[in-house]
C-alpha cells in the first residue's frame, strides 16, 4: 500500500488509504504493477472473444497483402526471446534484467522464405505469470500465436494460459517445441501433453502444426518460419493502406521528456505525422513517429508497430486508436469516452463496492 501510495504521490495524486480510487486510477496503478484488471464489465469478454472487425465496406475495392502480425506466447524462461534473437539475429535476452522479459516487443523482419524475403511483424511477449494482460493483448492483435514449449519442461501454467489467450482471440496456433538439443528434452511428452489438452499434433493425424526446434543453436527454425508463414497464407492477410488509420494500442507509458508515448500497431490505413488522434480518453495530433529501432519515421502501415508521441494523455494498452478529421472531433469523442468511464466509476461504486487503495494492497 505505501509503495502504491508513493506511486500516487509522485504523480501528483497524493491520498489517503481509505479514499476510493477512480477506475482509470486503478487501471494505472494496476499497469505500473502489470496486475490484469479484472472488472465486472461484460463487454470486456466480449471483446476477448470477438474476432478483430477492422475492416470496412468501403475498404473492400482497396484491399493489399499486409504482413501477417505473429506473437510469440508461452511460459517463463521457454525460450521465445532467444528464438526471436535467432530469427533477427540479435541478442535482446543478454540485455534484459535476469533474462526476463518485462513488456511487448514489437519487431519487423525481412524472413527469408524460399528465397524470397518477406516482412513479418513479431510481437515478443512475457512470459512470467505476473504479465497475464500482456500475454492477453498480444494475443488480441495477432494473426497467428506461436506458442514455444520447452521440451525439458512440459506444458506449464502460462502455456495453457497463453493457448486460452489466443483461443478466446480465435487466432490459429503453431506450437515450437524448443531446447530440443538439451540433455533431458523429452518431445514426445510434450507431443502427448498437447494430445491430451486437445491440441493435436499435425503429425499424429490432428490439425495444429508443431515443429522441435532448437532456438539456441536455430535447428529447425527455418522450418518453423516456413510452417507460421502457410498458415498466415490460409489467412489471407489484407488490409486497406489508402485510408486514415486505426488499430490498437499495445504499450503506453509517460516519457519524462516525451511525454504520454505511445506504441501503436496500425491494423488497417496508414498512419501519418500531423494526423489527428484519439484512444479512449486520449487524443492529440502525431507529432513524431518513430520505428523499433527509435528511428524517425513519417508513416507506418497495416500490420506495422510504431511509437507516437503527441497525445495529452497516456491511452489504456489494448485499448484502439483511430484516425479522426479534426482536433474538435478528437476532443469530442475523448471527452465522450472520459465521461463513460466516470459513469462506469459510478456504476462500479454503487454495485459492486468501492475499490480504496487499501482494498487494493
Ligand atoms: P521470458 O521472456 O522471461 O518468459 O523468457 P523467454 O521465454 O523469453 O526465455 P529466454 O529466451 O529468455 O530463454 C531462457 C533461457 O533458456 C536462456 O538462458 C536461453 O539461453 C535458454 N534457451 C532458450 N532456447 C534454448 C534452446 O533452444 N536450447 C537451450 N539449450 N537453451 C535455450
Ligand atoms: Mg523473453
């Protein structure tokens, strides 16, 4: 509680234990402590289960092949990074505290697929139980999970919960069998655990591809890359990249000199510098975007993940984003959804009790 308090006070909302907190307050605090917020609204189920709808009428005579967006989901210490460094070739797990990984990455590669290069999106999740609401946006806004199950480990907590993740999203699932090349891999196992959840291996007559890799020493990876990439053909990834952008925010945070930054993935347009913005309750007009690897950049298309910078507020992950025609529009419809929240507050207050920051600690 005082550490929570402290968090409040520092950004200027000092209080005391038994005030009650509003609900964006607490979908904050909850961000900063990476805790899911679990509330009683229906509409949040939904929006789990519902299968992206991104796409207008209008876009239908202007549709172009977009990268299929792919998120790497499985448990803790798995091996997704080290799959995702062999892939780029680069080494992000050396760099990360205690070789845990604490938030979305978001990468475009060129994959080499027979020969030809072809752009992918990679979304690298946690897998630390601690990062549930990550894990479940990633699987929101993918095209394709990869779930990677160490063979010496087994299918563990977050692993079913990832495959819950991208089942409740509807996205197809590839499984990669990792850390083949250790002493104590068992695939078989893992080939007979996945059997028994219902995730049958392609290979034993069932319909969900699994490929033994070794992300370490890349054994198979290219068979792995190969095997994501006729699923996401299947998919038949389009979208419209002539029109004004929207999609969904995938991490937000406040820069001490930025500003309320945003990494935004565009699902469908393109997004532009100058364009107007808004996202729940934030808005503004893009004055800067950058790409991965914090370069300036004057636009980003479907599929593509970039950073913002020029909103008034700091928007809610998962949350999406759109592109409207003028600052008074942004206003309008981010006041619209600031009052919805407040009344969602006092809705919450009156039926399901008052969260305080002492209920929260
Ligand atoms: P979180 O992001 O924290 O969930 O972990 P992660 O799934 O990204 O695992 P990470 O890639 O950080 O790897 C964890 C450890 O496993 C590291 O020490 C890796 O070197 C090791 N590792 C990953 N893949 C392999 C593999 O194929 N073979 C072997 N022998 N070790 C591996
Ligand atoms: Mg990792």
């Amino acid at each position: 509680e005082g550490e929570i308090f402290g968090y409040l006070f520092s950004r200027g909302m000092g209080m005391h234990g038994l005030q009650s907190i509003d609900r964006d307050v607490v979908k904050m605090i909850c961000r900063e402590y990476d805790v899911e917020v679990i509330d009683a609204d229906p509409t949040r189920v939904e929006d789990m289960a519902r299968k992206k709808e991104i796409l207008d009428e209008e876009d239908l005579d202007s549709l172009e092949d977009r990268p299929p967006v792919l998120t790497i989901m499985g448990h803790v210490d798995h091996g997704k990074t080290t799959l995702l460094d062999y892939i780029r070739t680069s080494k992000v797990v050396a760099s990360e505290a205690g070789g845990i990984t604490q938030g979305i990455g978001a990468y475009v590669v060129p994959v080499p697929i027979d020969g030809k290069l072809q752009t992918c999106v990679f979304l690298d999740t946690p897998g630390h139980e601690a990062f549930g609401a990550m894990r479940a946006r990633g699987a929101r806004v993918t095209d394709i999970a990869i779930i990677v199950v160490a063979a010496d480990d087994g299918i563990r907590p977050q692993t079913n919960e990832a495959i819950a993740h991208a089942k409740a999203a509807g996205v197809p699932i590839v499984i990669a069998i990792n850390k083949i090349d250790r002493d104590g891999a068992n695939p078989d196992r893992v080939m007979e655990e996945l059997a028994s959840i219902g995730l049958m291996p392609e290979s034993w007559g069932g319909d969900v591809p699994v490929v033994q890799v070794s992300a370490l020493k890349g054994d198979n990876v290219d068979e792995l890359l190969e095997t994501v990439m006729l699923v996401a053909e299947l998919q038949d990834l389009k979208a419209n990249p002539h029109r004004s952008a929207k999609g969904t925010v995938i991490e937000a945070g406040l820069d001490k000199f930025k500003g309320p930054v945003a990494t935004f993935i565009v699902q469908n347009g393109t997004l532009k510098k100058g364009d107007i913005i808004v996202s729940g309750a934030a808005s503004g007009k893009v004055r800067a975007l950058f790409d991965e690897k914090g370069n300036l950049v004057d636009q980003a298309g479907p599929s593509i993940p970039v950073q913002v910078i020029g909103l008034d507020n700091v928007p809610i992950a998962g949350d999406e984003f759109e592109v409207v025609s003028s600052l008074d529009a942004a206003r309008e419809k981010a006041e619209a959804c600031a009052e919805s929240l407040q009344k969602d507050r006092i809705a919450a207050q009156a039926g399901y009790g008052k969260v305080t920051l002492a209920s929260l600690a």
